[in-house]
C-alpha cells in the first residue's frame, strides 16, 4: 500500500511521545514492504523541503504564527493545506493516517484527505479533539480510587467558557467534530480517551494502544558506570525514574513531598527527573537536593540506560493523562511503576502486580508505595518480571502494526 502520515512534529525536529509512536509506526510499515511517505511541519524555513530520515521520505512545511491563534489555525491552516493538497495528487495514497495535527496541519485536512483518498484515519493521542490543553477539572484530589473507577468526562460550562477564552474560536468544538467525522476511523490510544471522546459528541472510536519494540541490552555493569560516571551517582543509591514533559498535571510539583516523606524513613534514594524543566521547580527544593537530580531531555541511549539503571519508575500525572509511554518502557526493563489513576495508566498497569495505581494527590499513600518497592527488592524483582511479560503481550510494536493495518485493509 501507498501509505501518507501526518504529523505536526517528526524527526528529527521531536522530543514527545505521540511523534515517536508516529516514527516507530512509519518505520514499521516501511519495513513490512508499505511505501510511505511522511508529511510534517517545521518552524524554521531553512529546513522545510524534502529530507530523508533514516529511510524514510519526509516532507517538511514551514509553518509559524503566533500560538494564540491556536484555536482557529488548528482547526483550518490554508497555507499548508494547499501543499497538502498538492502533495496528496502527487503521491496518490491508498491510505492517509493523522496523528497530531491540531497545530499546524490542523483538523481541516482530515477533510481535504477524504476527498482525495478513500480511507482516511486519525489517531488521538492527547484530549485536543474536546479540550485544548491537559483536561484535568473532572480530577477530585481527595478521591479514595478504586479499581474500575468511573470518572465523569463530559466538559462542564465553566469547561466550556475557559476553552472559549483560551481558543478564541466559538466553532472549535463543533468543527473538530465535523472534520473527524470524515474519517473511516478515529484512534484512540487507550480505553480512558475512548470514553472522554465519546462523552463529549465525538464518535467512531476504537482503542489501538501504544506499542514498543522490545528493548535491547546495551551493556550490564558498563550501563551502571557510565551512569553513576556522567551524572555523578552514587553506585549505592537507590534510584526513583520519572521521564517526560515536566508540570504541574504531570505530577512534577508533588514529587518534593514524596521525597519529604520517604527521607524520613529512608536515606540512600535519589529522585530522577528526565524531560523539559519546570519553572519555578527548585525554588521548593532547598534542603532536598541531595534526593534529587533534574536532567533536560537526554539522547535515547541515555534514556535506556536511566531505565536500566532505576529501581521504579514513578508516573504522578494529575490531568487525563492518555497512555504515558514512560509505562511501558519501564515495564520493558523490567521496573516497577507507581503511576497515577487518572487515565490510560491504570490500563497498562495491573495494580499490586506489576506496580501500583494510586491517586497521586495521596502523598502518604504514593510514598509508601515507593518506599515499599525500594526497600523490598524480591517484590520489586517480581513486579518488573511480570511487567515484562505483559508488556510484551499486550503492547508490542508488532501488536500495534497488526491491528493497525486490519483497519487499513477493510
């Protein structure tokens, strides 16, 4: 099949998980023998054009304007709607898959593709298709979970009324809806952003989940070395991961009072932050800095040896946090996790046997979660066992690609 993906960010211009789900799944047709061609955006003129990356074609657009505009350029981008259009003639696709375009490819195309290509497909990977930005005012902080928990998604009027004042579009909602309509089928990354969509009007989704090749060793003890070597850790300390996009809905700001509980009990632990900084972070951490280390985003082989190098793998989000990948990785290394409630989380891990789901508000109880897990080694070990096995079994690359692909052949 000719296949066309559609992403507003690609690499080698990416950092976030939805635009490598996008580069694994694109390499993977490749591999499978599917010609694809990749169209994205850039901000810098100087790169738009063709560029090939690691084999594969991709078309960059230069696309920029001020991102309070966000609201009616990502429903409709004429400017790159038009080289879109062209593009679309020139490849002549069977099969156009969307990813994240709600900033500059912009929902419109879903429209514009429909009409040049007979099966058109749209992955959420985020809660942009109802509520601009992390959507978290369904979250009650003091929340007892419980497992099957139900959450009420739909947007309320004061929901309603600060999307309004953030988008500056009173049609967004609707247009969205109406564009994702032209779709043979809409994605969804997990179960939890299935329900949210459908809560508020938008329909014909299913469920394809997030998958990840499985890991390669890079180097037992020489990993450790090179870690405890460049960051300067102590070989003997137990090691917290958390990694991605840092904020407050990610859980950042919460993760100083877990350390403030945990040093009361425990002395040789150290927390560590992966991903773009969050202001104003240490300006609370006096007296707390030798728990914690902050890093910037790190090069993928890093990254694998942070995964290699932790005891657990923590994820606080306080927002409907869709999938997470860090999940899964961890899972892939055999690590533990402590992850939140609210969201895909509580899909990939199963609570007491892989990890532990909690409402992250609960200081006392995510603390002594993750004090359980570092001081117990043997149900650590155990944990990351089983969440090797079913990360393996249920969110596979190969797993993603299958299901993906029946779609394509309908």
């Amino acid at each position: 099949m000719k296949i066309l993906i559609l992403s507003d960010v690609f690499p080698p211009f990416a950092a976030g998980g939805a635009e490598m789900v996008a580069w694994r799944l694109t390499r993977r047709l490749l591999a499978a023998g599917h010609q694809v061609l990749v169209l994205s955006v850039c901000q810098d003129f100087d790169n738009s054009g063709w560029r090939q990356v690691d084999g594969v074609d991709v078309f960059f657009i230069f696309s920029r304007y001020n991102l309070r505009w966000r609201g009616w350029r990502g429903v409709c981008n004429p400017a790159v709607l038009k080289i879109l259009n062209k593009k679309i003639t020139e490849f002549g696709p069977d099969v156009i898959h969307a990813h994240n375009i709600h900033t500059h490819i912009s929902y419109g195309a879903l429209w514009l593709a429909k009409r040049k290509c007979p099966k058109v497909f749209w992955t959420a990977h985020d809660v942009d298709s109802f509520h601009q930005d992390k959507f978290h005012s369904f979250i009650d902080p003091e929340l007892v979970y419980r497992s099957g928990q139900k959450f009420d998604y739909s947007l309320s009027i004061s929901d309603h009324l600060r999307q309004l004042k953030k988008t500056l579009n009173p049609f967004r909602r609707p247009l969205v809806r109406f564009f994702l309509r032209q779709t043979n089928k809409n994605f969804a990354v997990s179960q939890e952003l299935k329900e949210a969509m459908e809560q508020n009007g938008i329909r014909n989704v299913e469920v394809i989940y997030n998958g990840v090749d499985p890991v390669v060793d890079i180097g037992g003890l020489q990993t450790n070395e090179l870690i405890h070597k460049k960051f300067a850790i102590d070989p003997n300390k137990k090691v917290v991961l958390m990694a991605g996009r840092m904020g407050r809905l990610k859980g950042t700001g919460l993760v100083l009072k877990y350390i403030s509980r945990l040093k009361d009990d425990l002395d040789n632990f150290v927390f560590v932050l992966i991903g773009s900084r969050y202001p104003g972070f240490f300006e609370n951490a006096v007296g707390l800095d030798s728990y914690l280390l902050v890093l910037d985003w790190v090069p993928q082989d890093d990254l694998a040896r942070w995964y290699k190098r932790c005891d657990l793998v923590i994820n606080p989000s306080v927002c409907l946090d869709t999938f997470n990948l860090t999940n899964v990785e961890a899972m892939l290394f055999k690590k533990p996790v402590v992850g939140t409630c609210f969201g895909g989380t509580r899909e990939i891990i199963v609570d007491g046997v892989t990890g532990y789901v909690i409402n992250p508000y609960n200081v006392e109880l995510f603390s002594q979660k993750i004090g359980e897990l570092l001081t117990d080694t043997a149900k650590a070990k155990e944990f990351g066992q089983a969440g090797y096995r079913r990360a393996l079994a249920e969110f596979s690359l190969n797993r993603q690609l299958e299901k993906t692909i029946s779609y394509y052949n309908l």
